[in-house]
C-alpha cells in the first residue's frame, strides 16, 4: 500500500466538529514519548520460545503420526491428499462463512447480555475512571467503533476463511485426528483445558508481537490508542488476528473442539476485551493474580520505559507470573499510547475522518516495513 502521509497534530479545531482531547501534561507516563518499543534485533527469548514451539509442534505431529502407525509412504500421500483437499476449501469455505463464525458472532454480540454488560462497563467509567481526564465518549471511541464494526466484517470473511483453509490443511494431513478426551475431562473439562491453552498461544503470540520488530508494526496499531475504551480491543490489525487466529488453532483441532464450543470460547475473547481495556479503576483484589485485570492490561498499554513489555497476559494472569513478565506493581494507573509520532492517530470525529484514519492506520504496518 502507499505511504500515509501523518495527520498533522494539534490543528486548529474545525467548527462544529468534536476533536481528540489533548491528554493532559502526565506525571509520570507522558502520551508520546521518544523511544521506540522493542529492541532492533530478535530477543534470544523470543527466538528461543519460537524454537521450542515450533520444535514442540513438530513432536507432536511426529507423535500423532506414530500413534496412528503412520509412516514416512503415508505421510507423503496425505501431503499430495491435503493439495487436493485445499482445492476444494472454496466449498469448506462458503459453509464457513455463512455458518458458524457468523451464527457464532451473533449469538455472542448481537444479544441482550452483551449490550447489558458494555453499559455496566460504562457506569463503572464513569463511577470509578481509571484516569479522569478520560471522556467516557470521545474520538477514540468513535475510532473504535470504526475498528469494531470493521474487525467483525473482517472476522466472518477473511479470518473464517483462513481458518477453513487451515482446517482443510488440517483433515488432508491428520485424517481430521483429534485428541479425544471428553470421556477423561468431562463436559466442562474440555473447553475449560482449551481456553488455558488458548489463552497460552495468545500469549506466546502477543509476545512475539512485540519481540520481533515487523509483528511489532501490527500490533503498535492496537497499542496506539491513548483514550482507552470499552471497544479498543477491536483495534487489532487483521494480520495480527490471522496470526493469532493460526496459533490458537492449532491446540483447539488437536483437542477436538466441536464448532460451539470453540465459538463460544472465541467470543469469551470479547467480553474480556471490553473489560480489561475499559478506563476503570480496579485491580481486581485477590483475583489479579489469577485474572487480567484493567489495571494490569493499563500498565501493558503504558509507553513508559519501566512498564513497556510486561503483562502481556490477555485472561489469566498466572503466564505473566511464570514467565517473569508481571509488572511488580498494581496500583498504576499510567496514560497510554505509543512513541511512534508518525502514526495517524484520529483526531477528528466526523465518520469520513474516522474512515481516512481507519484506512491510514491500516496502512500504517506496512509504510514502516517498506520504510526499514
Ligand atoms: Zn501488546
Ligand atoms: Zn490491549
């Protein structure tokens, strides 16, 4: 894509029209800040948890073949199987797109409860705001919307698409092999061992989202938002989705989730992202050490050199703990943002402004890695 030329900061505001609020003069976490976020080179822990994970798959694909008898002859014809069952992932794929992901999608966000619970979530903004000066509506919020409504479209067409492609690849190399546990674990057990290992590859993927440079790029459009919100968990660019979307698929085929319940626990995700992103004041007490709690996922989205990659965890917090990467802390409430100045953060909240950022923000991954 072209290079997106940065919105000038701090114009005028045109007449009529609501602007970003300037975040005031913090004390201690300034909004921009000039240093950048992770380092040039690849973390030797990064490369290592990428060596283990991928050493890790690998033994497990060599198990699973082992366990089924295969051999290296069977190996190879399913290979040659799996390009025959790619070409037929166009029909895999309309039955995705119109099925579950979205049947999913709907029976999660399209209901009562949902609705309920973001306006709990906005009498807690504003009963007990984790920082003041935040509006409970604002041009963040109306930039959020924008990534809201677009990551939706985004999740039943492109990803769902991925992941039927990825489930086609699956069957043509498996045999559609599943772990088949629900006899040992239970009706609750088995979703309840996905979602800790679900929740494990999203934070081994976050992770590598800000150890390695180019994720990094992805994943700064998520960490630019300086007015946290109820609906900021949506601005995730869809690459970084698909890549996220790839390692948590993985687990859940092996363990032989059935299509409910892995939808039900994808969409867990949405709740828990407009929890943990809203401007509240909590740290959750007790439960902060097993939970991700707003303060903690604050502290995360802080540019400040001290807090800048630690709680990296998206629902439990005990990974954070294990790996040495909790922040010591939980009573912060930082500013957040990020150091990058040429990033095209919104500043205006008419809806073809809103639009042109979207698309500049989009845009925005790619400029940097063109620019390295
Ligand atoms: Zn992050
Ligand atoms: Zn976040």
């Amino acid at each position: 894509m072209p290079a997106a030329p940065p919105i000038p900061r701090a114009p005028g505001p045109p007449p009529g029209q609501a602007v970003r609020t300037p975040a005031p003069a913090p004390t201690a976490t300034p909004a921009r800040r000039p240093a950048p976020p992770p380092s040039g080179t690849v973390p030797v822990v990064a490369a290592t948890v990428l060596f283990v994970s991928v050493v890790g798959v690998m033994a497990e694909l060599g198990w699973i073949a082992g366990s089924r008898g295969l051999t290296l002859a069977d190996l190879g014809d399913r290979a040659l199987s799996l390009f025959d069952g790619l070409g037929a992932s166009a029909q895999r794929l309309a039955a995705s797109l119109g099925g579950d992901v979205w049947a999913g999608w709907k029976e999660v966000v399209l209901n009562p409860w949902y609705w309920a619970f973001l306006a709990v979530l906005c009498v807690l903004q504003w009963r007990f705001p984790a920082r003041r000066e935040l509006p409970t509506v604002s041009v963040g919020l109306g930039q959020d919307l924008v990534w809201f409504l677009t990551s939706t479209l985004l999740s039943v067409t492109v990803v769902a698409a991925w992941l039927a492609v990825l489930d086609v690849a699956w069957v043509g190399a498996l045999g559609g092999w599943s772990l088949d546990l629900r006899d040992e674990l239970g009706r609750w057990g088995l979703p309840l061992l996905a979602l800790v290992v679900a929740d494990l590859m999203g934070w081994l993927s976050h992770y590598l989202h800000h150890k390695v440079r180019p994720l990094w790029y992805f994943h700064a459009v998520h960490h630019s938002q300086e007015e946290m919100n109820i609906l900021s968990d949506s601005r995730q660019h869809v690459i970084e989705t698909m890549i996220t979307a790839t390692l948590v698929f993985v687990p859940a085929r092996a363990l032989g989730l059935d299509a409910p319940a892995a939808s039900a626990l994808a969409f867990l995700g949405v709740y828990v992202g407009a929890f943990i992103h809203a401007n509240i004041r909590t740290n959750l007490g007790p439960a902060r050490f097993l939970v991700i709690s707003p303060q903690a996922h604050r502290v995360h989205h802080s540019a400040a050199a001290e807090h800048i990659d630690t709680n990296f965890g998206v629902i439990f917090a005990f990974w954070d703990y294990l790996f040495g990467t909790r922040y010591h802390d939980d009573d912060e409430y930082p500013t957040t943002g990020i150091h990058d100045r040429s990033f095209p953060l919104e500043q205006r909240a008419n809806p073809l402004a809103l639009a042109g950022s979207w698309l500049r923000q989009n845009a925005y991954p790619f400029r940097r890695l063109a620019e390295r």
